[in-house]
C-alpha cells in the first residue's frame, strides 16, 4: 500500500481503549452493570454515543496533528527495505532473501530469515 505504518497503528491503538458499549467490556462497565440498576440498552445507548465521538477524535486527530507529529505524509525509510520488489514473489522468496532494516542502516539476511526470528 506504501503507506506510513504508523498512519494504520497509531488509529488502532487508540481504539482498542473505546470500549464502552457492553458490561463486559470493562471492568468499571461490569462492576455498575452487576448492581442491577443499569440495563444493557442503557449501556449501548451511551455506550454507542461514545464510541462515535471516539472514532471521530481519532480521525481527526490522525489526520492534523498525527500529520504533524510523525510524519505521516513521507514513507519511512526504515520501511522501504519490506517493501516487495517483485509483485509476484511468494512468501519463501521474501523469507529466504530480504534485506531487513535496521535503526542504523540495512543489512541483509543470508539464508533463511526464520533462524533470525
């Protein structure tokens, strides 16, 4: 896709945190459901309200302030290196020769990438 990593990892990780619809999505959620006065429509009600203003904040978010803060508008280039150069290579070609990034620079891997992992 030759896009930021960061541009797709960044919006997940934050929304992993928006569970708010269901009792067992939390452990606070659980403890006000187990009291009996909350109903489970009640908790998708609010629940559903905060999850849409949460994906709201973090598409924004993403798209000014994560532009400016990492950099999403350039590719990384300690990602250009697990970018396939050859659309139809298979995933035993990629494994058996790669070139793997590293914070310092690249170095290649000669064999089987397997044995590095």
């Amino acid at each position: 896709m030759h896009v930021h990593p960061l541009y797709l990892m960044l919006p997940t990780t934050a929304a992993c945190s928006l569970a708010f619809m269901l009792p067992v999505a939390t452990p606070p959620n659980a403890l006000v459901f187990a009291y009996g006065d909350v109903k489970v429509t009640d908790m998708i009600k609010c629940g559903f309200i905060l999850n849409m203003l949460g994906v709201a904040v973090i598409s924004l978010g993403i798209n000014t302030w994560g532009h400016a803060a990492f950099s999403l508008d350039s590719f990384p280039t300690w990602a250009q290196g697990l970018i396939l150069q050859d659309p139809n290579a298979t995933l035993s070609d990629v494994l058996t020769t790669t070139t793997v990034p590293d914070f310092v620079g690249n170095w290649t891997v000669s064999g089987n990438i397997s044995t590095y992992l």
